[in-house]
C-alpha cells in the first residue's frame, strides 16, 4: 500500500523515454519515434499514450504580451493499458507535422527565436502524469525556401522568428497561432523600417502576408502596410519571385495605412 501511495505522487512510478527516429522533418511530413515505457515499483494503470508538438507562442493579454509553450496537433498513439512492476513496454508511433507548423530551419540555418519539441504525455490512472520531451528541427518547405530567399536578394536580413497567438483577418487557418518571420530594413525600400512575413501554408498552395512598419514623414505619422499573395507550388518554379516581392513591397513602401 506504501508503494501505492508513493506511486500515485510519482515517487517510484513508471518512467517514460521517447527516441525519435526522424530528427527533422518538413511541414506535412511524418516524425517516427518510439514511446519506452518502464514499470515502477507496482502495476499502474495508464489511461493513453499520446504525442504533440510544442513551441513558445506569444499572446496579448491587456496591454502586454505574455509568452507560453503550447501543444498543438495532439495525436493519441495508444488507449487504456496496464503496465506491470518492473515491466518494459515498448510503442511506436507516427506523428504527422501540420502543414501550418512553424519552421525552426531555412537554408541550413537556424531560426533565431524558434524552437519546437515532440511532448510525450502519458496519462496514469489516479497519479501524477508522467511524460517526455524532445527537440525537432522543422524545415522550410521549397515554397518557403524560395520566398525567403528571394526577399535576402533583395537586401533584407532575416533576424528573427516567433509565434502570434490568433488568428489572421481573411486567411483559412488550421492552427490556433501563426508564425511570423522578420528581417530588418533594406536600402531598396528607405521608409520600410522592417517587414515581418507569415506563411500559411495548404496542399495546394500557399498563402504569404506581408507587414511592413512604414516610417513617417513631415506631413504624416508611420503606419503599418499589408499585403497578401498567393503561392501556387505547380507554378513555384515558372515565376520570378524576387521581381514579385520588389515589385509588392515598393508598393507597400509608397502607400498610405
């Protein structure tokens, strides 16, 4: 009964290690992994095994941000099971990356800011939970690389990364937050003071937001600028992209709010 009762605290009970197999993936790919389970000092009872993603995401909460890890595509791998003292169990698992994940790597370099993980949850029946977490690198996907690599020739310099909890005015989205990218001014667009890019991204297609932080003038005060295209992966490579953003983010950089 002592035991019991230690276990129910987690003192004692059964441990939990995930080994990913898949140590990066791509938006709409497939992470592969194994859950090892090992018994405690007495048989538990475990209600499911389940994985999901993890990353910072910022939220705006009266007047200020406040930050938090958040799961997002929860997929459970395994339903009720009885794990013996001692015992040993092993579960695979496949864990499909939403197509809207953020991205933590583009162009063999890190995303400054991002960071996602794999969370083992396994729920015991009257204990503690007990889990596990691993980092996962996401990749750019080819419509992503090209995008952002089209808006460095034009002499922005990527800086960060992060996750906005929301959602954004007119776009389909799947998840609950959206990741945006920022790069810093460059000297082709003077009274652009930085651009911050957001990839949605389906099967078909992808859609790209543009806001920039427009500079003020003498006779006007700054603003924010948007724009939206619409990527096309049949088309991605029939379309010069850098003259596509030059000629979207002049615009930008001329316009009023």
């Amino acid at each position: 009964m002592f035991k019991k009762l230690l276990a129910s605290v987690g003192v004692g009970g059964a441990e939990v290690e995930t080994e990913l197999h898949t140590p990066g993936v791509q938006p709409g790919g497939t992470v592969h992994g194994v859950i090892r389970l090992k018994g405690g000092g007495v048989e538990q009872e475990i209600s499911r095994v389940a994985v999901e993603f993890v990353t910072r995401v910022e939220l705006e909460h009266s007047e200020e941000e406040q930050s938090a890890h958040r799961g997002f595509y929860f997929t459970e791998v395994h339903g009720a099971l009885r794990l013996p003292a001692h015992a040993l169990y092993d579960i695979p698992f496949g864990l499909y990356t939403p197509l809207e994940a953020p991205i933590t790597f583009y162009n063999g370099r890190h995303l400054p800011g991002m960071a996602v993980s794999v969370r083992t949850i396994v729920e015991i029946a009257g204990a503690v939970d007990t889990g596990d977490s691993d980092p996962i690198g996401i990749g750019a996907l080819p419509a992503q690389h090209v995008i952002l690599s089209a808006l460095e020739q034009l002499g922005l310099s990527l800086r960060s990364a992060d996750c906005e909890w929301g959602s954004l005015r007119g776009i389909r989205q799947e998840l609950p937050f959206y990741q945006e990218i920022e790069f810093g001014a460059s000297y082709r667009y003077p009274r652009l003071n930085q651009l911050e890019v957001t990839f949605v991204a389906r099967a078909d297609g992808m859609d790209v937001i543009l806001e920039g932080d427009k500079k003020g003038s003498w006779y006007s005060e700054g603003s924010d600028v948007y724009d939206v295209l619409f990527v096309d992966y049949n088309s991605l490579s029939h379309v010069d992209w850098t003259a596509v953003l030059d000629q979207r983010l002049a615009a930008m950089a001329s316009r009023g709010h």
